[in-house]
C-alpha cells in the first residue's frame, strides 16, 4: 500500500501488540541498498505512532542526521536516522519496542496502555518543506528537518508491505 506523499495508514489488531521482552513489532518497506555491499540505501521514510483505544496516539521519538536534501531516487545512509518506519532495507523490517514510549505523558496518565495496543498508525515523511503544502515540515524529536527521496513519482510516499507483531498481549 503507498500511502502518497504525506498520506497517513491506521491498521488495528485485533490481538494487541504487547510490551514484551525486546521489540514488539517491525514495520515492512520496500527500501532498497544502492547494490549489495554499499550501506546506502533508497529510503521513504514514516512516523510511526500507536494507541490503545484508536482515538489517542503516541509517537516514537525520531532522529535524523542527514544534512541535505536527497535527490529523487537517490539514496541515503540510513545509519543516520533513527525511530522511523523505512530505514532497513525491504525484508528486513524497522522494528519497534514499545518500553520506549513508557515516558510518554499519554502512557503515564493511562490514556494509552503499552501492554494492548491496538492501532498502528503511519504518517508519510515528505523529504522537502513546503510540500505538499505550503508550511509543511517534517521534523525529527529534535526539531531538525527529515530529508528524504524527493520528489518520487509513480507510487510517492512510503509504501506499505506490512507489519509484523513479535509480541501479543496474553490471552485474557
């Protein structure tokens, strides 16, 4: 599923994804390494957010150290970035563990409980300001702005090939 260039997914599980031991679950891309033995990589980037109930969302922190815009189609180190679904080559997945949202103020008052979450939500990172609107901007947890390919066409946007739940909430 491509989800355009700044479009958004919300998938729900009806087996929660629990906060486990290690990671919880990856989130699948198609990225792709520039050949087989260079460490760049074709990269759409997302946000990655979840949520106990579909309403309340909390998102992963993210960091990029990319300094410059990247091309269309053109490739980036991925070693650069951080907390964002789309940065492991495709078969390999971005994984997730939720123990890294227990901070967040929406998990302390209980508003969203990391032991059955129930949504995945993805928000596509466009690689450039100001699109596809005027004042748009997409910025890491540190306020620095997240390069990435841009601007692809066909299918724009990061696309979609799954998610994988490694840990489920035990059976009631």
């Amino acid at each position: 599923m491509s989800l355009g260039n700044g479009g958004s997914v919300t998938l729900s599980f009806d087996s929660p994804i629990h906060d486990g031991a290690g990671n919880d679950f990856a989130v699948f891309e198609n990225g792709f390494m520039s050949n087989p033995t260079a460490e760049m990589l074709f990269t759409e980037l997302a946000y990655v957010e979840v949520s106990s109930n579909g309403t309340d969302f909390v998102r992963f922190d993210s960091a990029s150290r990319q300094p410059n815009a990247v091309g269309a189609f053109d490739y980036q180190d991925p070693r650069l970035i951080g907390g964002l679904a789309g940065k492991d080559p495709g078969g390999w997945g971005t994984t997730f563990d939720l123990r890294a949202l227990a901070n967040s103020p929406a998990v302390r008052n209980g508003t969203v409980n990391l032991t059955a979450i129930t949504h995945v939500r993805l928000v596509d990172i466009v690689g450039a300001s100001d699109y596809p609107n005027p004042g748009d901007t997409y910025l890491d947890s540190f306020g620095r702005q997240i390069f990435d390919t841009h601007k692809t066409t066909g299918s724009g946007g990061f696309d979609l090939r799954a998610i994988g739940v490694l840990n489920t909430a035990p059976a009631a």
